[in-house]
C-alpha cells in the first residue's frame, strides 16, 4: 500500500492521461475524430469544482458532471452528424478552442486567467483507480463480439456497413456522447485529486497529451491509452527528466510514431508477438516459399 | 461607425491572409494543417528577434525575412513529415488522420521552442520599427500599417486566385485535388506540388504573422491559437478552397467582432464567433461557396 501512496501525483496524472487519450479512442474507432475531448474535459472540470467548493458530495457532482456531458453532447451532436472527416476534426476543436476562451473570460465562474483554487480534493485514492478500471472494462466490452465488429466495420466503410445492417449516425452518436462522458470524467477527476483548475490545465498542451497518449499506445486497441498514459505519466518520474525540453522531447517523439509507428507500442508489441508466434510454428519447407 | 469599420476591414484582411493557407492545403492536398497557427506565430517570432533580439533590422528586411523563414519551415514540414506520411500510409483515410496528428505534434514543438525563446513572456517590437503615423480622413482615422495591410492582401488575394484558377500549377492542383491516381498518370508531380503549394501557405502564414505583431504589438507562443480559432469560423463560413468567400468571410467576421466590441461587450466576441460557427453547420455545412473544386 505504502507504493500507492508515495507514488499518489503520478497514479493522478496516469489516471487523468488514461481517461483523455480513452475518450479520444472512443469516439476515434467509430470513425468520429473528434478534439472535443479537452472541451468535455475543461466544462466537466469547470463543472465538478464550482459543485464541490459548494459543498456537494462526491457522487452528486459526479452525476451532475456526467448528465451534463451527456446532454451537451447530444446538444453538439446534430451539429456535427453531417460532417465529414476533417470537418469534424476542425468543427471540435473550435468548440474546444471556445471552451478555452470561455474559461479565460468568464471570470465569476472559472476564476479566469488564475482558474479556481481549493477545490475540496474529495476522491480517494481506491475510488479513482476503480473509476479507470470500470472505464476500460466498458471499453473492452464495446470492442469485442456484436458491437466491436459492428463499429470496426462502420469505420472501415460507413456506406457497406450501413447496407449490412449498421445503424452508422446511431452508433456514431453514441460513440461521440461515450467520448464526452469519459472526457467529463477525466475533469472530474483532475478536480477532485488535484484541488485546482485553470486555463494552464485546459490549455493546447492537454490536447497534445490526449493525442500522445493514443499515439504511443496505439489509436485502436483497448490496452493503448493505458499504455500510453502510464509511459507518459510514469516514465518522467523514473527516467532522468529532460526538464524544460519535456515538450520538445514529447512532441519529436509523436512526431516519429505517427510518421514511422501509427500503430503505436501496442502494434510493436502485437507485431513481435506475432513475429515469435510465426517463428514458432513455421516449418522449414515453408520458409524456403 | 465608419472607424469601427476600418478597423474591421484591417483585421479582416489579416484573417483572410491567416485562412487563405489553411483553406488551400486542405482543398489541394487534404491537409488541415493545425500547425498553420505555430507557423504564422514563427512569423511574428521571426521579426522579434531581428529587430530586439539579435539586430535592428528596418521593417522592409524584416517582412520578407520572416515571410521566407516560414516558407522554408512550411518546407520543411512536407519534406519530413507529410511526404513520409503520405509515401507510407495503406489508405487515404489513415493518411488524413496521421497528417493532422502530425500538424498538432509539430504545432506543440515550435510552441514549446517559442516558449523557451520569449521566456514564456508577451513581447514587444522596438518602436522604431515602424512609426506609426495616422491619416485623418474627416470620417475616420487610418493608420499607417492598416495600409500596408489592406494593401498586402489586395494584392495577395487576386495573385491566389489567378494561381488556382489560371496558372498551370494551380490547374495542375485541383486536379490533384479531385482525383490523385488522374492527375499523376497525366504527368502531376503530387510531391513537387506539395512542396510548392504548403511553402506558399507557410508564406501567407509568416506574412499574417508579421503584420499582426506590428498591428497589436504582443507576441507570445499561443498567439496563433486565437487566429486557428478564427480561422476555423472563416473556412466554416465560406467553404474550403475558395478565395472569394473566404475574403468575404473573413471581413463579415472581422466585422461582427469589431462591432461587437464597440457597442455590446468585447468578451462575448468568441461567444458570438462560435454561435456563428454552430449556425453554419447546422443551416449550411458546405460553406457559402458550396464544394466548388475541393475532393467530395
């Protein structure tokens, strides 16, 4: 248990890291690229901590937190259903960039430029690590049998599969309203263990976080953004830190996976195994084929 | 009012300098390039450090060096990174998605450079880099440098749109743009295209870059996320790749911020810009100028 607690900031930030690179996977593998993560996460955030400096439970902000995302998805959604591709991309990232802007200018409620402090850290440690494992068990379940084939299907080719019987716009909504309660989660939980929330935490830089996290673990298996987000949360804590350049170094690493690796450690890691299973099994008559 | 309006012209101007970029990358190639904010930052950055940082360089040497410096980076960008992509990628789909992922990676490295060299600080130009004079026009009043802006991009704009729509080059990448396999078995060389055309964009950005640091005189790493927010409204308001509409998106948008300003309060202009955004999408997704030569 002691490992737990002198390790309770990076356990936070792997947390945090986890749930924005599955909200982006979410919404990603139903063909829906979408920057609307780190809006979700920023109003969830904004949300969750004027709520518990008021004095609400945990659990009451928690479903005030998630309803919220629910309904500001379904809000944004007819918007957004028509869209193609990289309208969509550019479409939620406006909404995210607004968000940001929001946050600076509406002072009364975000604090403004300096964002909101003492917020009352209410989440233990147990009930954090709970709420992650529940998110990626709901991922896993949603990417295996009926529902897994159904939405890989619907990426691959949205007119085939809706001719298979693939109610794409439904699946897609869903997917996005999935994206926007995962991405209010990872707000909610920030506040909840961090204690404070500004701009500096909603800015440019939590978007390039939630992308490296699905880039370095793999933008379609269910184990990449945990694997992602304990290498990007985890390693600095361990490995010798590259200090001011940690940016620099994040950003050139991206950079080389998404040029070089877009299947991300979990496709290295899948390759090499099925690099040794093939060893394994190969004869030597059909080697030489 | 007419102030208010000149104003709104000026600031319009630099929007459709930032947005031309934007709207014919990911017309001709099927970019969105959401560097194209660090880029124009890179312009502003640019013309910092010759003129306060390392030499006092007179503003005539400035504007084309920084133009230059981010033409050579939009360069640079297509040789290292969208050329790999795009010789590597199984399908389109996935070479669309890994190019944008790329521009967010490239956009948070020059920020994280830019960060470093302004020491997280806004900065200033010296003043004599350009002394700004006003013109009293008995209706209103006009500065200098909103000239030379409404000027830059009085020519810029018409010179865009006789190279897409009358040059070779500019033929040559609209049929790029409506089928890649066509246009590379009539002699299009998709590569040397590419280069062209994201050097061209990385020119119009460092160009808006350099012309709004001198108009607003703070520059600091973020600068272009506000312009990409902006941006975004113009090409959702005007439709991709075509240079009319996004010029006249661009001043409608000025415009309404402007007057916003003026006579509502200054801190609801996002707040209008996104409803704008919003209204677009849901009445008319295609833009104002419907898909005219853009990929379906």
């Amino acid at each position: 248990m002691s490992w737990f607690a002198a390790n309770a900031p990076m356990l936070r930030t792997i947390s945090v890291l986890a749930l924005l690179g599955y909200s982006v996977q979410i919404a990603l593998r139903a063909g829906v690229f979408s920057f609307a993560t780190v809006g979700f996460y920023a109003t969830g955030g904004y949300l969750a901590a004027n709520l518990l400096k008021g004095g609400w439970g945990r659990y009451p902000t928690l479903l005030v937190v998630l309803v919220a995302a629910v309904l500001l998805a379904l809000l944004l959604a007819p918007a957004l259903s028509r869209l193609r591709f990289l309208y969509l991309a550019m479409a939620t990232l406006a909404f995210t960039l607004f968000v940001q802007s929001l946050a600076v200018s509406w002072a009364t409620y975000t604090g403004g430029a300096q964002g909101l402090f003492a917020i009352p850290r209410v989440l233990p440690q147990p009930e954090m690590l709970a709420l992650v494992a529940v998110v990626i068990v709901l991922v896993w379940a949603t990417q295996r049998g009926a529902t897994g084939r159904a939405i890989t299907a619907l990426r691959h080719d949205a007119l085939l599969s809706a001719s298979a019987g693939v109610d794409v716009a439904r699946r897609q909504v869903n997917a996005f309203v999935g994206s926007a309660v995962v991405g209010a989660l990872a707000g909610f939980v920030q506040v909840s263990t961090f204690g404070v929330f500004g701009p500096a935490d909603i800015g440019f830089s939590v978007v390039v976080d939630a992308l490296t996290v699905l880039v370095v673990g793999g933008a379609m298996a269910w184990p990449g953004p945990l694997l992602g987000a304990v290498l990007l949360g985890g390693l600095p804590a361990y490995v010798s830190s590259a200090g001011d350049w940690n940016l620099v170094v994040q950003a050139i690493v991206v950079l080389v996976l998404v040029v070089y690796r877009p299947d991300g450690l979990a496709g290295v890691v899948a390759q090499a195994a099925r690099g040794l299973a093939a060893r394994r099994t190969r004869r030597p008559a059909e080697v030489s084929g | 009012m007419v102030q208010n309006i000149v104003n709104g012209l000026s600031l319009g101007a630099i929007y459709a300098l930032f947005a031309f970029g934007l709207s014919i990358a990911w017309a001709g190639l099927n970019i969105l390039n959401l560097a194209h904010g660090a880029i124009f930052m890179v312009g502003a950055l640019t013309a910092w450090l010759l003129t306060e940082v390392w030499a006092d360089v007179p503003f005539v040497v400035v504007l084309p060096a920084a133009v230059l410096v981010c033409a050579v980076l939009a360069l640079a960008m297509e040789l290292l990174v969208f050329r790999p992509i795009r010789h590597r990628a199984r399908d389109e789909h996935q070479q669309t998605l890994t190019t944008v992922i790329a521009t967010v990676a490239t956009a948070a490295l020059l920020i994280a450079v830019a960060e470093h060299l302004t020491g997280g600080q806004p900065r200033a130009l010296p003043q004599s880099l350009f002394e700004v004079r006003t013109f009293d026009l008995g209706i209103a009043r006009i500065t200098d440098i909103q000239l030379v802006i409404l000027a830059l991009a009085a020519v810029a704009g018409p010179a865009l749109a006789w190279f897409l729509g009358r040059s070779l080059q500019g033929r040559a990448l609209r049929a790029l743009a409506v089928d890649r396999d066509m246009a590379r078995l009539t002699g299009v060389s998709a590569d040397r295209l590419s280069a062209l055309t994201i050097a061209v964009t990385g020119a119009l950005a460092g160009l808006a870059g350099v012309l709004l640091a001198v108009q607003i005189n703070a520059i600091e790493a973020h600068m272009g996320e506000t312009l990409l927010f902006k941006a975004f409204a113009i090409i959702i308001i005007a439709g991709v790749g075509s240079i009319g509409a996004t010029v006249a998106a661009a001043v409608v948008l000025a415009l309404v911020e402007t007057l916003v300003a003026a006579y509502w309060v200054s801190s609801m202009r996002d707040v209008v810009v996104f409803a704008l955004i919003m209204a677009f999408l849901v009445v008319r997704p295609q833009g104002i100028a419907g898909r005219g030569w853009q990929r379906a």
